[in-house]
C-alpha cells in the first residue's frame, strides 16, 4: 500500500469513528429526552425527600460509653491515634478494637510482613492510648498443607498474646474462596484448622470470625433481589452458584466449627448474615453457649423489624456485643438513633445497603449497657472497667 492509500484508508476509518461518535452522541441526547420527558430514572438516582413529620431525636454520642469490636484500621502501625481518640471520645467510644492487627500482608503470604505489622501496631497503642485500642491477630490460612503449618499457627499465637493480642480475626475467604494446594474448597468448619481454635481457648482469647455474605449475595441477580442495586454496585461482592457454595451450606458450615469446638469463644460477625432471620439466629444462640453476636454493617436489618430486634435484644442481651465495620465517625449517629430512640422512618446512610427507611428499637438503659460494654468486658478482661464509670 502506497503512502497516499494509507492515508485515504486512515481518513475513512477515522470518518467512520467521528459518525458513530457523533450518532452515540445524538442517540444518547433522544434517550435521555425521552427519559425525562417519561419521567423515566436510574433507581440509585432516586432519593425522594420524605414529606413525613414525626419526631426526630438524632443522637450524635451514645447515652454510654462504648466498645466497638469490630473495626479496621489498616495503618495502625503509623497512625497518629490522637485524632482518632479525639473523635472516639466525641462519640463516647471508651475503646476500639482493630481486627487488622497483621495488615495486608495476611493476603499476601508474607509471613514477615505480617508479623512487623502487627508488632509495629502493638507498640503505636501501647506507647501512646494503652487503655484505649485493643489489636488482634490473623492468620494466613492459605498454608494449610504446609508441613509447618499447626506448629507454626501455634507459634504464632502463644507469641501474640505476650505481645498483647486480645483475640484473632478470621476473614470471610474462609467458607468462600480459600483453596487447599489440591485447589479444593476449604470449608469453615475443616479439621486441619482445629489446632488454631484450640490454641485460641488455651489462651483465652475469642475469635471473631466472618463466615459468608448476606444471604441476598447468593442470590439470583434479578428484579426480585432486594440487593439488586449492591450488585450493580459492587458486583464481585455477590457468590453466584456456579463458582460459589450456597449460603446455607456455608452457614452449616460455620455452626458446625462452634459445635466442634464448644471452650472457644466465637464472636459470630455481622450477627453471623441472620440479621433478616432473627428467628434461626436465636435458635443458634440457644444451642450454642460460646457463641457471642455483633452488629456489624447490619444494623440497617435491624432498624427494619423493630418489634422483632427489640424482642431479640432482650431474649439475647447477655450475648450481643456493638460492632461497626467500616470506621466512618458520622455512620455511628445512625446506630446510636436505631438502639436508643423509637424514632420512625430513620434514613439509612448507604443506599445500596437497603431501600427502606429504619425504625428505632428504644432499647432500655439496662439492655444498652450490656450491648454498649459489659459483654465486652466479659469476654475482653483487659480492657481497664474504670473507662466505663
């Protein structure tokens, strides 16, 4: 091809690109015309302001100080934890516990990484607010057939707790996407792991394990799934059945683990994903006495039965812990609103999380108490009481 054919073919195929620029361009303006002239929107872009007068009582510090189990801060090595304390303490937070003690380097496979982390965490804490942040441990569970694999776990974990640890943080890939080196499921509940939970019970430190998603996650993707807009979201948060196991299989799963293991203390995450079944969340709680309960990034479940929580609350007030997830100051009120106030038609702070509004449990001074921090200190003796009176 000549020089000259070449630029006459570059100008056709660039002329072609110009004019379905151009018509995308006109195609998406008739779209978008008649889309509006039809009164026709993107359900993440619809955010009615509710005409609704009823009374409003926001709450922007707990009636109590509290314990919050369930919180990452993934540079705590280097964190300057004076701002934190400070928004802690405008919050009524008398103590936070950072499940991330060992960092990234738990998805990584470096066990040195993961170790300096966690050493490094330990001495921000102790030399600066002691009395205010508690650290677990984690693990690196994709080991699991290496030879050194229990005597190393057990190491790992006697060493921690002298360094200070309080308790182990076990992540969601076990159940979901952690493989054996036969690239086998490793299920929840597998044996070779049974040398960790053990260990964790001779020391007296709880675990606090995530096992599975919303049962929504497992879900068909259609107009039927009221998480549909999550999806679209976060789309790799969902477990389709082709590549995942079911959620009650997973769930079976996890139950399993705490009956094989009845002197662990298992701290169930997110109220174990039975947020919107309080029904089979009780009847695990009945069965299982080393099983504590948090509320974690479920709170939005709760707010929408409020007669159903409260009565859970009560029957179950000696097991439930206060847990947040995702650290975010201005989250808290809405949990504080939910758990202390009847207050009706709260708006959520997460869309995706939910379309419904949530209602106030009006939980009773001594019911709060517990939840806020007595369990805590039932299970954390660490944690100096003199922050709570």
């Amino acid at each position: 091809m000549t020089f000259k054919g070449f630029l006459k073919t570059l100008s056709y195929i660039l002329g072609i690109f110009i004019t379905v620029l151009i018509l995308s361009g006109i195609s998406y303006l008739i779209i978008d015309g008649i889309n509006k002239k039809s009164n026709v929107m993107d359900i993440g872009d619809y955010s009615p302001v509710s005409t609704l007068v009823v009374p409003e009582n926001p709450r922007y510090k707990s009636k109590f100080p509290f314990v919050d189990v369930h919180s990452h801060h993934w540079d705590m090595p280097v964190k300057d934890l004076s701002k934190l304390v400070t928004e802690m303490d405008s919050l009524n937070m008398a103590y936070l516990i950072n499940l991330s003690g060992s960092g990234f380097g738990a998805f990584s496979g470096k066990q040195e990484l993961m170790d300096l982390n966690l050493t490094k965490s330990l001495e921000n804490v102790n030399e600066n607010y002691p009395d205010r942040f508690g650290v677990f441990l984690n693990l690196d569970l994709a080991k699991i057939d290496k030879p050194d694999f229990e005597k190393n776990n057990k190491i790992q974990i006697e060493n921690a707790v002298r360094q200070g640890v309080i308790g182990l943080k076990i992540y969601k890939n076990l159940g979901l996407t952690l493989r054996d080196s036969r690239n086998i499921r490793v299920p929840v509940d597998d044996d070779r792991l049974s040398h960790i939970w053990e260990t964790c019970a001779k020391f007296n430190i709880p675990v606090l394990i995530h096992s599975g998603e919303p049962k929504a996650f497992f879900d068909p993707v259609d107009k039927f799934n009221e998480r549909w807009l999550h999806a679209r979201e976060k789309p790799r948060s969902f477990r389709p059945s082709d590549k995942y196991p079911t959620f009650d299989q997973v769930m079976y799963e996890q139950e399993q683990l705490f009956k094989k293991h009845p002197t662990t203390t298992f701290i169930n995450a997110h109220f174990g994903w039975y947020g919107n079944d309080l029904g089979r969340l009780s009847k695990q709680l009945s069965e299982l006495t080393n099983v504590y309960v948090e509320f974690g990034a479920v709170i939005n479940e709760l707010g929408r039965q409020p007669s159903t929580a409260r009565r859970f609350f009560e029957d179950y007030q000696d097991r439930i812990l206060f847990g947040k997830d995702i650290y975010k100051m201005d989250e808290y009120y809405i949990y504080f609103q939910v758990l202390e106030t009847d207050d009706e038609y709260i708006e959520y702070y997460r869309k995706r999380h939910g379309l419904w509004r949530l209602y106030g449990l009006n939980l009773s001074d001594e019911i709060l108490k517990k939840v806020y921090y007595q369990n805590a200190l039932k299970i954390f003796p660490n944690i100096n009481p003199n922050l709570f009176k």
